[in-house]
C-alpha cells in the first residue's frame, strides 16, 4: 500500500537517481507535459475538466502498456485535494483494500476530505477482491480509478462497473513518440550532458518495435544508448544495430498489447472466416508462442462462430464456449490443442451471417423508426381489465395446431411484411430456410 504525500509527489529531475529508468525520469507531472490522449485531456475534454475541477468519479482506464493511464493517476495525485493511495492488483489483496477503505472513512467522517484509490491492473483482481471494493464505491467513501490492459466488460465484474466510467486510452502514434523523444533529449539531466544524435530510420525502427509503448521506446533509447561508444567528435550516435541488439526483434515478431496483437488476432479471424484451417492455426501458434492470454482467444471464437458461421452450423457456438470453458479448465501448455480443434472445426464449417445481419437490420429499424405498438393478439393479459381491453384476443396457440404452426401476425402493422431473417443456403441454414418458406408463404426469403 502507498500513501501519496502530495507535497513530496513532484521530483525535480536532479533528484532522481541515475539508476532510475528514463521512461520514469521524465514522466510528466502535469496536464500540460502529458502527450497524446487528446480526446480525453484535450481543452475541454472530460477528464481534464474532471481533474481540473476536482470532481472526480470512480472511472477505469482502459488501454495498451506505455499509454499514460498510470501517468493520468499520478497527475490526478499531484492536482487533487483529496488524500490519494495506490495498490497494484499484482501484490495487494482484500486486506489492504479494506485498510484503505476504514481510512477512507475516517477521512469522510472526521475530515471533510475525499479519498481516491488507483489500482494500478485492476484486472488481476479476483471477484472477492473487486466485491470488497463495491459498497464504498457506491456509498462514495473511496473514488476508485481502476487501469487495465483487458477489456472491463470480461475482467472487471458487473456490479463494479456499473458504478465507472471507462475512458479508453489509446496507443501513441508516430508524432506522439516523436515528441516523447525530443522531450527526453531536451530535458532528461543525465541525456542532455551527452551529444546523442537519433536519426529517422533509428527513430521509426524505435517505434515499430515498441508498438506505441512509450516506455518501451524510452527505455529502448537509454538502452541502445548505452550500447555505442562516442565518436571523435564526442558525439554519441544511435545505430540500427544498436537499437536491433538492444530488443532482440521480439517486438517485431509479436506484441500482445500493441498494433502486432491487432493484426494477427485479425489474421485468425479472417482465416477462419476465409475457411483456411491451415491460415487459423498458423496464426493460433503465433498468438500463443507470443504469450497472448488463452481465453481472450477462445473468447473470439465465440463471437466468430455466431457471427460467421450461425445457424448454418448450429454446433459450432456451443462448440467454441464449451472450448473456453475447457481453456479455462486446463490452462496451458495443453489449452493449445482444444484452441486447435475449435479453430480448425469453426475454419472448416459452412459460413453464414444471416444470424448477425438480422439483428444489425432490426436494431436499425429500432434506432430509426417509431416505436410501434405490441399487437393486442400477442399481447400478454394476465388480468381482467386487460381481457376486457383485448390484450391477447384471437391469438391461436401454435402447438394446436398441425406441425404445431399456424400463420399469424408478430410484427407491429406497419412492419408486418418486413424480412429481418435470411437464412443462406449454407450447411444446416438450408433447411431452415426450406421450412420457413414453406412455412410463410406469403413471405418468402
């Protein structure tokens, strides 16, 4: 647990050690020094206005390594008025949470003074540990600012974040870094003392293999830098070699919080989408030799095997959830052959999106048109006053009869012939679409 004293939060860069890294020499101190995020800390921009005027509510930062969400939570130290403690999910448990928690409430009660509590990878918390937060978020004993590099919808339970903002950080692009570069060259004590010369395809090299991490990028440079020797003139120049010796190509190869894990989690995807079971699983082997979490992956089957591929095979959605529950079951090294199976069958399965097109079209007609009236046939009357105003009247029960399907009206009026529905004529969505439109033959697909 760390208590921040806000007097002793800013560090002139003298006093920092050398033994310090530079990413965390140079962190900015205030909203003004900070880069990138501009569509949150912007002028006028939600979290400044939030910061500035020191109303803070419970929020989550959402985003990649290297980012600034743990910058953002230092900065709200520095400005805010309220005592402000730190713990990361890593090592801390419910008994330091609870501690925090009975300070807290000793500062609202005795003190008039608010209490933020930054939890630095709230996605590591279990349930227990997030339940523990819960009555002192809602009742506002503590303003709980939460970061996290997985999505909160999956890691972060519901009743918590319910009562959070999340504010979605993204990664640094190519001006970003850049900036964060001459800042560190510009300002770093111990940088500015040495003629350092970083050319353009030294910087770009610095920055695809950091993937918009700009730790990664400052802690590359400092590296690489201590890596070539000075020149006649004194000068210390960074080489490609330098910076390639420094990182070893991993980045390059892949990156599970950076654009890499973008673009080969879409290569899965668009593999199984494709039909290649070849394509999937060449790109499973990537994910998984690069350390990417096993249930996000089975977690993406499932959307894919409802989205892509539906009813035309039926099997395949409870196919890839009972999948992620035997990842979650069995871990790894062994949750690669389940992987393999679920993504090799959904690859090799007929496709349809009539599933995800009908819901995308009637969502649309929600959002757009006017919110039409149930029809009183289908209409539930589970007292007197609504038989007597004809809530459920001439409805006919299905299962009386033949094939247990007799035609009638579901459809608000003004709706009454619109197709949603349209099934392929792919796998197992063939004979359903025979059967409705033997069905409804007065509305064929």
């Amino acid at each position: 647990m760390e208590l921040f004293d806000q007097q002793k939060t800013i560090k002139r860069t003298s006093d920092i050690a050398p033994s310090v890294p530079l990413a965390e020499r140079i962190r900015p101190k205030t909203l003004d020094e900070f880069v990138g995020q501009q569509h949150l800390i912007g002028d006028g921009k939600p979290v400044r206005i939030l910061i500035e005027k020191d109303e803070l509510p419970s929020m989550v930062f959402w985003g990649p390594p290297g980012c600034g969400k743990t910058t953002l939570a230092r900065i709200i130290a520095n400005q805010t008025k309220a005592d402000y403690f730190q713990l990361s999910a890593v090592s801390s448990g419910v008994q330091e949470v609870r501690k925090i928690i009975e300070r807290a409430e000793i500062n609202r009660s005795r003190l008039n003074k608010k209490s933020i509590l930054f939890i630095d990878e709230i996605h590591r918390f279990n349930k227990a540990q997030q339940d523990a937060l819960l009555h002192s978020v809602e009742d506002g004993v503590i303003i709980l600012i939460g970061a996290t590099t997985e999505n909160p919808s999956f890691e972060v339970i519901s009743p918590l974040l319910s009562r959070c903002f999340v504010y979605v950080l993204e990664p640094l692009g190519a001006a970003e870094l850049n900036s964060i570069i001459d800042h560190a060259l510009r300002s770093d004590h111990l940088l500015k003392s040495q003629k350092i010369q970083v050319g353009k395809e030294e910087r770009e090299l610095l920055m695809l293999l950091a993937s918009g991490d700009a730790r990664i990028v400052l802690n590359g440079l400092e590296t690489s830098l201590r890596l070539v020797k000075s020149n006649k003139k004194g000068e210390h120049v960074i080489t490609l070699a330098a910076i390639e010796e420094t990182f070893q190509g991993r980045h390059l190869k892949y990156d599970k919080e950076g654009e890499e894990h973008y673009n080969i989690i879409s290569a899965f995807i668009k593999s199984m989408r494709g039909c290649d079971p070849d394509g999937a699983v060449y790109w499973l082997a990537r994910m998984l030799e690069g350390g990417e979490d096993p249930k996000f992956i089975a977690r993406r089957m499932i959307i894919l095997a409802s989205e892509d591929i539906g009813n035309a095979d039926p099997f395949a959605l409870p196919l890839a959830t009972s999948c992620f529950t035997a990842v979650d079951y069995v871990g790894m090294p062994e949750a690669r052959i389940i992987l393999a199976q679920t993504a090799t069958y959904l690859a090799s399965a007929p496709k349809s999106n009539a599933s995800y097109m009908a819901i995308e079209d009637a969502l649309s007609d929600v959002k757009t048109l006017d919110h039409y009236d149930v029809p009183f046939h289908i209409r539930n009357a589970p007292t007197k006053l609504m038989k007597d105003l004809n809530y459920g009247k001439d409805y006919r029960y299905g299962h009386s009869y033949p094939e247990h399907f007799i035609e009638q009206q579901y459809l608000p009026e003004k709706l009454k012939d619109k197709i949603y529905y349209k099934p392929s004529d792919q796998g197992a969505e063939q004979i359903i679409h025979e059967r409705l439109n033997k069905w409804w033959r007065n509305k064929k697909r």
